[in-house]
C-alpha cells in the first residue's frame, strides 16, 4: 500500500480535480503490476496497473488507495476492469465519499466474490485527499495560506515597500507550489506594492494557475505587471458588487485581459467565502494565498485556512510595521511542524481534520 501511496503522488498538480489514486497489483510476493491516475481525463489508476499485470491479475490482490469507482464516468467502471481481470481480494485504503462512489465500488466488487479490505494506512489516505474532500464536503477549494516574516514578526518595513525576506530554498517552495496549484490569491495591496509576477519559474509546470486579486474597489492600476500580462496567465480581480462608478477602471483592466467577476461584499470588503465559492465553481482544488498581513489575518479569522506555511527570516523589520494576528486556540486545531529551508524557517501548519463534520 506504501507503494501505492508514493505512485498516486505522482499525480499531484495535475489530476484535480480528481483524487490523486495509486494502485498495486500482488501476486504471491511479488508486484505485478502498478500505476497511478496520471492526468485529468486519463484512465484510473487500476487500470494502469491491471494492463502491467496482464493475465498475472488473476488470483492477485490489488491495492488501492482509494475505492474503486463503480459506475461509468470519464472512464468506465473500475470495478468491472478488476472483477474482468479475476483479481480475487481488493485491499482500498479509504471508501470515496463522492455520492455517485460511495460504497457502491465495494458492494459491486462484493457481489463478484471478491474479498474487501477497507482501512489500512486510512490516515495516509486522508491526508492525500484533503483537497478531493474539501471541495466535495465545504463546496470550496483547499486553502493554502502562505506569508514569510522577520524574526520579530514583521512582514513589511514600515515604509512598506517590497522586500525580499527569504531565500532560495524558500523560493523554491513557494514557485513549487505554484505551479502545481489552480489559483495564486493576493489582496489589492500587495498587488500594488510589490507589482508581482504570480508565476511559478524554474521548476516543472504542472498547471497554469489563474492569478486571482481580491480588490473590493477596483484600485489596482492597469500599469500592474499582473494587468500586463493577463493574456499570457489568466487573471482575475473580485470586486464588490455595486461597481458602476467603477465603470472606466474596469473597462482598462477587461481591455487588457482582466476577468472582473462581482463578488459579496461583507465589512466593505470581499466576501471570501463567496470568492473561493466562486473558484470552486469553476473546477478548482487547490488554492495558495500569497498573504500580506491583512489578508493572512482575515483568512485565519473566516477560518479558512486548511495549511499555514509561515516563513521566518532570520533578521529584524523594526517597529511600526504590520504582523500577521492569529486566532484564539490556533494551535488546538492544527498540527504544526518545522522544517528548515536553508537559514529560513518554515512553520507549517496543517488542519487536523480539513472537513469539518
Ligand atoms: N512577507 C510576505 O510574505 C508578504 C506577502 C505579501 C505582501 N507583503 C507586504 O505586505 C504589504 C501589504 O500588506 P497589507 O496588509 O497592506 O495588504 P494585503 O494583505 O496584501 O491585502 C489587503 C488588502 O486586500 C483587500 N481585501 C479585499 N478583500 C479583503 C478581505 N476580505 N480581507 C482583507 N483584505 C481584503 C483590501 O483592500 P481593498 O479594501 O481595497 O479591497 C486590503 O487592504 C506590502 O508591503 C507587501 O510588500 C509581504
Ligand atoms: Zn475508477
């Protein structure tokens, strides 16, 4: 099953949003066969590893991380491909929760004779699918909140001008990230200060993430590199609702490849639950929020955050500047660990349970 964990990785930027799923094949003590769901639209990893084994799946037992679908979708049902090949026990991680799955590849592989094992290594599972069940239980996408600060917890000299706090290995997590995500999200002010790119350079591109500014009164001037570029990476701005005295700044933004999209407003600002509501419906998975200190402290107020990745540089920002304000009892409700990136540390934060039930 560890083997099918490491397999189903693999698919990690470019499945969603389907599930990351990874299978292994056993006969005697011996693999047969293996494979992982590739790419969106692509066959289910059973079917990989079933076509490896060939005629080898019979009598073999297959080890899935997920249960395998048994009704027809992009791809016909797994559970015939395995019950066709003879495989005679079924070990499945976790049961999928999407309703048209749910309990129904089990019963139908069941029905067949094959023997199921539901449960091992069922943390692992979880933990792969955060993203698959945050969509399907909370209709949003998973929620990476990302922001670096000084050792003092500053994130900004006071001026407020841009400043690189961080290093290379910490950049390299971070363009990681964003080329395998469906959105990068900012607030009008980081926008305008530091005029990012949004982009993910110098690592594989697992899928072009649409650079996304929470803007609540259209402030962002159509100078911005994000404007000026929004033909080659899609861009979109949420505004508030009412917007016609917003009129002439849309149209420069739409002119230049902007999508404005109306968004709820709530305390004069974006309503972000309505925003990532909105992203949802468009497909997306996963979503990394490049946070400035009042965006980072909304997203911990609204509770929507599912990861926290706080870089910290060892050095000081002096006083005047603006941090990031956690909530009351944080750490009850996320695992936190610590990992270096070169002198920088990385704080990382998890949800201990993404779903809420
Ligand atoms: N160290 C880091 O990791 C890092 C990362 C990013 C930025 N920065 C620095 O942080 C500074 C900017 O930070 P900032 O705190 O001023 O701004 P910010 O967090 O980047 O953005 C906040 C802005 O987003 C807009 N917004 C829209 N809806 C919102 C909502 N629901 N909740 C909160 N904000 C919402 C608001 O502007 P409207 O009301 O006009 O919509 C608000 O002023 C810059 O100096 C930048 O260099 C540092
Ligand atoms: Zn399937």
């Amino acid at each position: 099953m560890r083997r099918a964990f490491t397999l189903a990785r693999r698919g990690e930027g470019r499945v969603e949003p389907n599930p990351m799923v990874g299978c292994v094949i056993v006969r005697g003590s011996r693999i047969v066969g293996e494979g992982y769901h590739r790419r969106f639209g692509s066959h289910h990893a059973e079917v990989y590893a079933l076509r490896a084994a060939g005629r080898r799946a019979a009598a073999a037992t297959a080890y899935v991380t997920l249960e395998p679908c048994g009704h027809t979708g992009k791809t016909p049902p797994c559970t015939d491909a395995l019950i066709a090949a003879k495989v005679k026990y079924v070990v499945a991680a976790m049961s999928d929760p999407a309703p048209e799955v749910a309990g129904r590849g089990f019963r139908k592989l069941r029905a067949a004779g094959i023997e199921v094992r539901t449960g091992c290594l069922n943390d692992e599972a979880r933990s792969l699918t955060r993203p698959y069940v945050t969509r399907l239980k909370l209709q949003r996408p998973y929620i990476i909140l990302k922001w670096a600060q000084a050792l003092d917890g500053w994130l900004s000299a006071p001026d407020g001008q841009r400043r690189q706090l961080t290093g290379q290995a910490a950049a390299r997590i971070v363009h990681r990230l964003r080329a395998r995500v469906d959105a990068i999200i900012v607030g009008a002010s980081t926008a305008i200060v530091d005029n990012p790119l949004l982009t993910a350079r110098d690592v594989p591109i697992k899928r072009i993430a649409t650079r996304v500014i929470l803007d609540s009164r259209l402030r962002i001037p159509p100078t911005l590199k994000l404007v000026r570029t929004a033909v080659q990476a899609p861009t979109i701005v949420f505004t508030q609702r009412s917007r016609d005295d917003h009129a002439r700044a849309a149209q420069l933004l739409t002119q230049r490849g902007v999508e404005i999209l109306p968004c709820k407003s709530r305390n004069q600002r974006i309503d972000l639950r309505d925003a990532l509501h909105q992203l949802y419906q468009r497909g997306m998975s996963n979503v990394l929020v490049e946070a400035g200190p009042t965006l980072a402290t909304a997203f911990l107020a609204a509770d929507l955050a599912d990861e926290v990745m706080c870089f910290v540089a060892p050095e000081a920002l002096g006083r005047e500047a603006k941090s990031v304000r956690f909530p009351a009892r944080f750490a009850e409700r996320f695992d936190i660990s610590h990992h270096s990136a070169d002198s920088d540390a990385l704080f990382h934060a998890v949800r201990r349970s993404p779903v809420r039930t």
